[in-house]
C-alpha cells in the first residue's frame, strides 16, 4: 500500500480477517459495536480481536448514539485508537467524547445530497476525522454497510480542515474511479469485501487494497 491511500476495514470478526486486513496493507481495523448488524463484536470479543492488530494499525471502535457507560466499557475493554461515532450525535456530543476520552473522534455523515453537506460543515471543529458514507435508507436497520453508494460528483472540489474518509458501497471494482472522482485520501469498506452479511473475504480484501492502491 502507498503512503497516499489509507484504507480501513470495517466490521472484522476474526483474526484471520483481521491478519488478511493487515497483510493487505490496512491502516486502520475497525470492530463494530452495533448490536442490530451481523458484524457486531461484544467488549470481550473486542479486546481479544485488538490483541492480535500490530502497531502502526488504528482500531477505530464503531458506535452508535451510546451512553457514556457503554464507552466506558468499549474503552476499558478494547483499548481503541479512535471512536467513529455512527449515529446521529451532535457536534456538542463529539465534543463531550473527545473530553470524556482523549482519543480522536471520527464522525460518520451519511451523505444522499447537497443539505446533508451542511451536517458535515458542523463537526469540523470538533471531529478528528469526518467519514462521509452514504445516507441510510429510511427505517433501515443498519446506519452504515447497506452496500449504497452515493453522488460522489457531491465531493468534487471539496476540502476540510480535517482527514476525511470516503465510504458507501465501495468494492474492488469501484474504489478506484471514487478515488479519483472525490479526491478522497481514505477509503473505508464493510459489506464491499464480504463473502455473505459479516464474513470477511481475504481475496476480496486484498482485491480492494490493491485497487485502492492503483488509483
């Protein structure tokens, strides 16, 4: 993997995803923490899958609109690089994480059009990180890993003053035309390498990162 793009697995299960991540070039492994999705992982499970992640590779702990108690868990259990908030916190909310915690706060914007760009321009002084993924559908179960993608003519021309991730239905065959049509740096998969709903594929991982890397 080039030092350009930076590619994030999400939702792994199992430390043979885990080492296929790795092996294939990921810089960031994230453990999903969502009960409702089918790539869900308890504390416990956690903290064993993050003793096998090397140094050098982020583990982004995957939450939605949770209390305080249960990250208190997350993070006592896990010992996670970074917190994706998933859900609909507010910048008031990123806030008070980043203080409760001192870790990095990467916040999820789901994007379907030009006004939700706006929800985005209020965590930028807030968000470590902003990861743009497509808008769930109404009355979805998941808020991300639908396997959707989005406008990405959106993000054309468009810069923060925070490391921004792209991500909604990115696989193999698509990342790299993303890639150049957002200028996107990092790139964040879930369902794009998965075999069946939460089962990690190492052929399609590697698939994804190279092609990550051609763009």
């Amino acid at each position: 993997m080039t030092s350009d793009i930076a590619v994030k697995i999400c939702g792994l299960k199992t430390p043979e995803a885990i080492a296929a991540s790795v092996d294939a070039g990921a810089r960031y492994i994230g453990l999903n923490f969502f009960a409702k999705s089918p790539r869900s992982v308890t504390v416990q499970e956690a903290a064993a899958l993050g003793s096998v992640v090397p140094v050098g590779v982020a583990k982004v702990a995957l939450v939605v609109d949770v209390d305080d108690a249960t990250l208190d868990a997350i993070t006592a259990g896990s010992l996670p690089d970074i917190i994706q908030l998933h859900g609909h916190e507010t910048p008031a909310r990123v806030a008070e994480v980043k203080a409760r915690y001192g870790l990095p706060v990467m916040k999820v914007v789901g994007v379907s059009d030009a006004d939700d760009l706006k929800v985005l321009d209020s965590h930028l002084t807030v968000a470590d990180q902003i990861l743009v993924d497509a808008k769930a559908p109404k009355g979805a179960d998941l808020p991300g890993g639908n396997g959707l993608t989005f406008d990405w003519n959106l993000l054309q021309g468009r810069r923060w003053p925070v490391p921004w991730m792209l991500a909604g239905g990115l696989r193999a065959e698509n990342v790299a035309e993303a890639i150049r049509q957002t200028g996107a740096r990092q790139v964040d998969v879930s369902s794009g390498v998965e075999s069946a709903p939460g089962v990690k594929d190492a052929a399609l991982i590697a698939a994804f990162c190279a092609a990550a890397r051609s763009a």
